[in-house]
C-alpha cells in the first residue's frame, strides 16, 4: 500500500522537482549573465516598451476599477460604524501592500508571460533558437536577460502606477458618489499610509515580475510538438506564473510584515 | 578537419546513431545520404553541438567538442555555419538584418560596412534587391538562401547543409547546388551536405557517406556509389523499396 502511494505520487512530484530545478538553474544562468556579459540595450529598451508602456491601458484599468470598488465596498461596511472617512486609509493601505501588486502582477502574467513564453516557444519549434546557438550567440543573453531587466524596471513602476490609479479613482467615488468629506478622507489617508507600505507594494512587484518572467521563458525555451506545444506552453506560463505569484505573495506578506510592520507605528 | 568517432545517439528508445565514424577533409564536399529519419540532421546538429550525444567523439580543428558547454562551443560555432533545412530565419527582422545579424553580433556596428557585407553576400546569393523583405514573404527557396548567406557572412571554415534542396523545385535545387559549388569555389569552405536527393548529392559532392541504420554503410566516391553492385545501396540509388526488390527477384 505505501509502495503503490509513493509509486503514484513519486513521478508528479519529481516532475515537480525537475521543473523548479530548471527554472532555478535558469534564473541563476540569467543572473549570472547580467553581471558578466554586456547588455543588449536595444533588445531591453525594446523590452521595456513591450512590458511597461504597451501595459499601461491593463494597469490603469485595473487600478482604476478596483480603487473604485474597493472604496464603495469599503464604506458601505464602515459607514455603518460611522466610520466613512476612513475609508481612504483602507483603499490607500490595501493598494499599496496587496491589491496593486497582486492584480497588476496577475494582468502582467497574462499579458507579457503569455507573450513572452508564445514568441520564445514559437522561436523554439521554427529552429530560430538553434540558429541563435549556432551563430554562437547564448539563447539566455539574447532573449532572457533583457526581458529580466526590463521586468525588474518596468514592474515597480507598473505597480506604483496602478496604486496611484486606484487612490485617484477611490477619491473620486468617494467624493462624488459617496458624500464623505475629502479633507478627512485625504487627511486619515496620509496619516496612515507610510512610506513602508508603498516600499512593500514596489517590493512585491519586483519579485513578481522575476517569478513571471523565469517561468514565462521557461516555458517558451522549452516548449516543443509544434503549435500545440506552443499553445500549451503559453498557457500553463500563465497559469503558473499567476498561481506563483498569488502563492509567494503569502510568503511575501509574512516576510515583509516582520520589516514593514502594518498599522500606525 | 572533422572526425567523428563512434558517436551514438538514442532519442526516447529508438537509437538513432549507433557508432558513426566519418573523417572531412579540409576543403572537400562530403554528401551524407541515407532514408528519411534514418539520422541524418541529427549527425549534422551534433557536428555543432546543438545535440549532445550518449557516447561518442566529435574533433573539429583538434578539439574535442564533446563535454564543451554553450559559451565554450562558441568558438567552435563561429568556425562552423548551418544551414538549417527551413532557413531557421529571424522571422521579427528583414533579410538584411538576418544577414547582418552574426557581424551585429561579432561587434560591428558600422551601418555602411554592414550594408556594403549584406549586399555582397546578396550578390552571391543572386537576390539583389531583396533587404527589406520579411522572411513570411519569401519563397523556400529564397529563404534557404538568406539562411545560407547568413552562415558564411562571418566566413567560417566550414558549412553544413541540412537538406538544402528538399522542397524545391528542381530549377530552384539545381540553382542551390551551385551555389554550394560556387562557395565551395570561392571562399575553400568545407561543405558537409545532408540529404537524401541524389542528384544534389553527385552535384555537389567529392565523396559520399550512405547512413543506415545508424552507421556509415558505404564511404566513397560517387563513381564508387554507383559502381557498388550492393543490393542495399542500389536500392537506394534507384528509389526502390524492400517489397519491389523482392517483387523484381521473384520475376
């Protein structure tokens, strides 16, 4: 009976195993080649438009809306307390340590990871990839390391985006469709937003797009069978790295709490 | 100026090579034929270290390129070129860039030198004109062209053909199989042509190796591969199959 349950359980779990280990040992080639080889600056800034300006309608919708509907839930809940004014403490809070990061990074996976993994994946199966290692140019200097950095620079400023999004948007349904005073809404929100929450939010957003674009560029290097592979590849990039970003955000919020403690210290 | 010794090669549990020897002399044309998915481009991407193989030795200009990882086998990459047998082109750039692709890469960035390499390579490749086009909209043909002008733009020492005429019609082939005569010509590049179009391989090559069953199991000059009264080799020479041979004895 143990033998038959590990029997079952040990192959998807070394599958398991074998996929974090190669998306490690990629991270680790990546970083290696950011700190020893010259950086294509052209493929980046070409990154940082792709992922960070050709974004931006996602993130400031995705901001907008939820500031808006986190704002109206918010006081129809306090509201009851008497407590209206404080909704923009909540709405500023909220943004900056869990909602922006976690949304902005969830729409980023969907839009760029699917992309990135379906461009690699596709260069992949038409033997471009090979040609790149035949040319003797490294895969990973060529299409990882400028994706890497280009994520690790637009993603904070994605995130502090969608946060000041979502604040702006959060004021102006408090103010214009919830009659709560915006003195008290503007004074209780800047006494309880600290520097520390945003620096969480930025934080996150930061190890989230490393999480997105590893496992995005996993994929599409790996990706084979042709078109169903790609197409494969590119969803479970998505589903991956949205699972992964939703699972280490936990982790993440424990850790960064023990630095930036939450509440008004 | 390449040497393989025993190299095998299992993929899944079909073994693909099982022990192949071959020897290319610097300057010379070597065709390996043999069937389809008898192992043919996998011979080829191991010569370049795009496959690792199980056992085995690959010597190329005296060096063992077995065990090499990918930065190393750089410097063997830029002796050896490759052309893969759909053109392998960067289907984001033009053919220019395509072409320009491996000097952008060695360093150079002066656009005029760039352009002045680029239109050379077009020259004999026989596509003037043709920089600004995308990859979708050339012909096979044409795209086995700016694959190949790709490939020798850095002037390596030698290039592998990876089918370089299937797919094409037999005016396009034969315009191929000059070309691969012409560079063989001009520039003393060592040429190893995979394929299994026998008219291409007596066109361009100085010797022939027939791979069967994951061995070389002839090894000559084209006189020799016709003149061989070997049943195998005759049957490959004539496109005929097992069942016809027998049909044809049995009358």
């Amino acid at each position: 009976m143990t033998v038959r349950f590990f029997n079952v359980l040990g192959a998807p779990l070394l599958a398991f195993f074998q996929y974090l280990g190669e998306v490690v040992l990629l991270a680790a080639d990546t970083f290696r080649s950011i700190f020893t080889h010259k950086l294509r600056w052209k493929l980046f800034l070409n990154q940082i438009v792709e992922i960070g300006l050709l974004s931006q309608l996602v993130v400031v919708i995705t901001g907008a809306f939820t500031g808006a509907v986190f704002s109206a839930q918010t006081f129809f809940q306090f509201n009851k307390l008497g407590m209206g004014s404080a909704v923009g403490a909540v709405v500023s809070v909220a943004l900056c340590r869990e909602l922006a990061p976690v949304l902005t990074s969830l729409m980023v996976a969907g839009r760029v990871g699917a992309a990135m993994s379906a461009e690699i994946g596709t260069m992949k199966v038409t033997e471009q990839i090979d040609a790149l290692r035949a040319l003797a140019v490294y895969p990973v200097d060529y299409l990882v390391v400028p994706r890497t950095l280009a994520m690790m620079v637009s993603m904070p400023l994605l995130v502090a985006e969608c946060i000041a999004v979502g604040i702006a948007a959060g004021y102006l349904v408090a103010i214009f469709m919830l009659d709560i005073n915006g003195t008290y809404y503007m004074a209780n929100m800047v006494r309880w937003t600290r520097n520390r929450d945003i620096i969480m939010g930025l934080s996150k957003a930061f190890c989230f797009g490393i999480l997105i674009v590893f496992i995005s560029c996993h994929k599409g290097l790996t990706a084979h069978e042709g078109a169903v592979g790609v197409g494969r590849a590119t969803t479970e990039a998505v589903v991956n790295a949205s699972l992964a970003v939703l699972i280490c955000n936990f982790f993440l919020t424990m850790l960064f709490n023990i630095i930036y403690p939450a509440g008004y210290q | 100026m390449i040497a393989v010794r025993a190299l095998a090669k299992k993929i899944g549990q079909q073994e693909i090579l099982r022990g192949v020897d071959l020897e290319v002399r610097t300057g010379e044309t070597l065709a390996i034929i043999g069937r389809s998915g008898g192992g043919k481009s996998v011979l080829l991407k191991h010569l370049v270290g795009l496959m690792e193989p199980d056992a085995g030795e690959i010597w190329i200009e005296g060096q063992n390129i077995i065990g090499m990882n990918e930065r190393q086998l750089g410097t063997i990459r830029k002796k050896v070129g490759i052309l893969f047998q759909g053109g392998a082109l960067f289907d984001s750039m033009t053919v220019e860039e395509n072409i320009a692709f491996p000097l952008h890469e060695a360093g150079e960035r002066d656009p005029n030198v760039l352009r002045a390499k680029v239109t050379e390579m077009l020259d004999v490749m026989e596509m003037e004109g043709e920089q600004a086009k995308m990859p979708v909209s050339l012909s096979g043909g044409m795209k086995k062209r700016v694959g190949l002008a790709r490939s020798i733009i850095r002037r390596p020492s030698c290039v592998l053909y990876d089918e370089p005429t299937s797919g094409l019609d037999p005016v396009v082939a034969d315009s191929i199989n000059r070309l691969i005569r012409r560079l063989q010509q001009r520039f003393g590049i060592t040429s190893i042509v995979v394929t299994h179009d026998m008219k291409s391989a007596f066109d361009v090559a100085d010797r022939i190796a027939y791979l069967h069953e994951g061995r070389i199991y002839f090894h000559g000059t084209s006189v020799d591969l016709q003149q061989s009264s070997d049943p195998l080799i005759q049957d490959f020479l004539l496109g005929r199959s097992d069942g016809q041979r027998g049909h044809r004895v049995e009358s």
